[in-house]
C-alpha cells in the first residue's frame, strides 16, 4: 500500500501532465503512397505515419488513453507501479508517460521481443521482465501488479474502452479530416492490422457514429487467431500466436470487437516481410513489419477493386519505423531463419504492386 499525502493535488498534476504533452505534439502526417499503375485507375494508398510521435509508433497515443483511463478511474495513485504485458511498442510508450508521472514500470514481454524495444524500456527507466512464450504475458503481468501493490494497464482489456470513438481528436477523425481535399475523400477502405484490436474498434465505431460508408480491413498474420474469432465467433479459440512484432495474438483480446470489422485477410509471415521491404524502398527509409502486413492488405483489396472497376482511396497505418528490427526483419539471415526464404514473396508483392499495368 502507498502512504498518499494529497491524492486530489497528485491526480489533478499528473492528468495535466499528460495533457501538456498532448498538447505539445503535431498530429501526424498522412502521406500519399506513389503508386501509378493504379492511380491511373483512380485507386490511391495513403499511409498514416505513427512513427513521428515522440515514442515512435502508433502506441503512444494508446498509452496516453490508458494512462488517462487509469487515473480517472482511481485505478493508479502516487508511487503505484505499473505494469503491462506487451510485445514492445506499448511497454516503450507507457515507459514514457510513466517517467513523465515519476512511477515505476515493468514490461513483461516476450525474449525475441526486438533489443531496440527493450533498450528504449530502459531509457525512460523501465524494467523488462523476460518469458519464453506469448501465452505467459498475461499471468506475469497480473502477479508482478500484485506482488509489488501496483497497477496491470491491461492493454487487451482496455485499448478499445480507453479511447474516445466518437471522435476528441482520436486517429480516426484525423484519418478522415487530412482526405478531405483527396481525389477520394472518403476511403473505400481503412486497413488496419490488429494488437490490441483498439485500433480497429475505434475507427469502426467511428465511421458508424459518422454514417459513413468506409468499411474495415484486418490483415491478420499467420499464427493469429483474429482471423478464426471473426469467422466463428468461438473466443475460446487459441494458437500459436504471431511471428510479426505487434501484432496477432494467441488468444482472441477483449479489445478486438468482431463485428466492427468487415473484412479478415491472412498474411503469411514472409509476405510481410516482403511488403516491409518493398515499402520501404518506396518511401526510402525502413518501416516496421507490422506496415507489411497493412501493405499487403492494401495490394489485394486494390487489386480487388481493379477486377470490379471501382475507383477510390485506401487508407492504412505505418506503424512504426525500421530502426526498431534492424537485427531482426530487417536482417535477412535472421528472417530466413526464424520465418523462411522471401523470394517468393517478394515476387508476389512486386507482381501486386505492378498489377495495374496489365489493366
């Protein structure tokens, strides 16, 4: 238990905090992806870029929710220690918001999570608390919280309960405030792959609120059980759990809402891979494997529309930067040891991205 001398004066300080730094970051940029051989169909990419806010990745504006979740929901007081089960990104940005509050933090993630993570856990005076499967974060995470008297932030639990859907500046409505002087204003599609499933619970229930006709895409990586959860409806299902850093998860999340999402596409661990590095030569500089599989998303929903003679705009995320998996999906010894050889992929995903020169 913690001794607190002015529980209101350190609530009100510490939620200001937090509101300061929000109000001290730019939103991000959508850029428009240079892609000719559709557009001169009428299909165009954009990308929303995560990677500049201050904790490199769309994760930081997750962990300002949930920080803010907590706090007014009494759930973390002066000196509580925090706690989260992560695969990375989110532990580096609770990190952040937990230095900025002066409390202590612990990451439980997973051994093969990237050392850059880890290494920016530490920076902003985290701990990394280290298992061998994705399957024992959760429990870990729930004994250190009650071990040291502190706070599980739960992020499975509570991404999609923490953010305002209807709109209060979330990624949603900036997503569809930066189109509205595109070709397409209004996206044919969103693409957003799923961690959480906050992300795609947010811009689904948005774009209902807002009686648009946008719909949603989850491109799910092999060894997810998003995918089947949609299909089936079954929440007990379980698996092996994702190769790519992230995203997919072992077991279905209390934050992944089905219904919200329009369409589920299975991306194999390679073909990730392979969009990863396309993309980034395209945008030259290095995107997170996480964007690969929003690319390939992308690629087949445009191809799709290509056949069907539709025209429109296709909206996604660029998760994070490179810099993050230089010594893993970045490195192709490591890849091909731990997810297989990508020339065949890589020519699929060329083939993709040519695919409207032969219409």
């Amino acid at each position: 238990m913690h001794t607190v001398t002015n529980p209101t004066s350190w609530l009100s300080r510490s939620i200001g905090l937090i509101e300061a730094d929000y109000l001290r970051s730019a939103d991000t940029h959508l850029i428009p992806l240079p892609l000719p051989e559709f557009a001169q169909h009428g299909i165009d990419f954009y990308l929303k870029d995560e990677s500049t806010h201050p904790t490199g990745s769309l994760k930081h504006r997750l962990a300002r929710s949930l920080f803010l979740y907590a706090l007014c929901n009494g759930w973390v007081h002066e000196g509580s220690t925090i706690v989260e089960a992560s695969s990375g990104s989110t532990a580096v940005s609770e990190a952040y918001f937990a230095r900025l509050l002066g409390l202590p933090f612990i990451a439980v993630m997973t051994r093969s999570t990237s050392p850059e993570k880890i290494a920016q856990i530490a920076f902003y005076g985290g701990q990394c608390h280290l298992v061998d499967n994705a399957t024992e974060v959760y429990a870990q995470a729930q004994a250190l919280a009650q071990q040291t008297g502190g706070h599980y932030m739960d992020q499975f639990t509570y991404a999609e309960r923490a953010t305002d859907w209807r709109g209060n500046n979330n990624i949603a409505q900036s997503m569809f405030s930066q189109m509205a002087r595109e070709r397409h204003p209004m996206p044919r599609w969103v693409v957003v792959g799923a961690g959480t499933g906050g992300t795609s619970a947010t811009v689904g229930r948005y774009i209902r609120y807002q009686q648009y006709a946008t719909q949603v895409c989850v491109p799910d990586p092999t060894g997810s059980v998003f995918g089947a959860y949609h299909r089936t409806g079954d929440a007990s299902i379980t698996g092996e759990g994702s190769r790519i850093e992230g995203i997919g998860r072992p077991r279905v999340e209390a934050s992944f809402i089905r219904t919200l999402v329009d369409r589920m596409l299975e991306v194999p661990n390679v073909d990730s891979v392979a969009a990863m590095r396309a993309l980034s030569h395209m945008l030259g500089r290095k995107v997170g494997p996480s964007t690969g599989t929003n690319f390939i998303g992308m690629l087949t929903l445009a191809q799709e529309m290509l056949q069907a003679g539709e025209q429109g705009s296709i909206l996604s995320l660029l998760c994070d930067a490179g810099e993050r998996y230089l010594p893993n999906y970045h490195c192709a010894e490591w890849v091909t040891s731990n997810l297989g050889e990508c020339t065949a992929a890589e020519q699929r995903v060329a083939r993709s991205i040519a695919a409207g020169r032969t219409q």
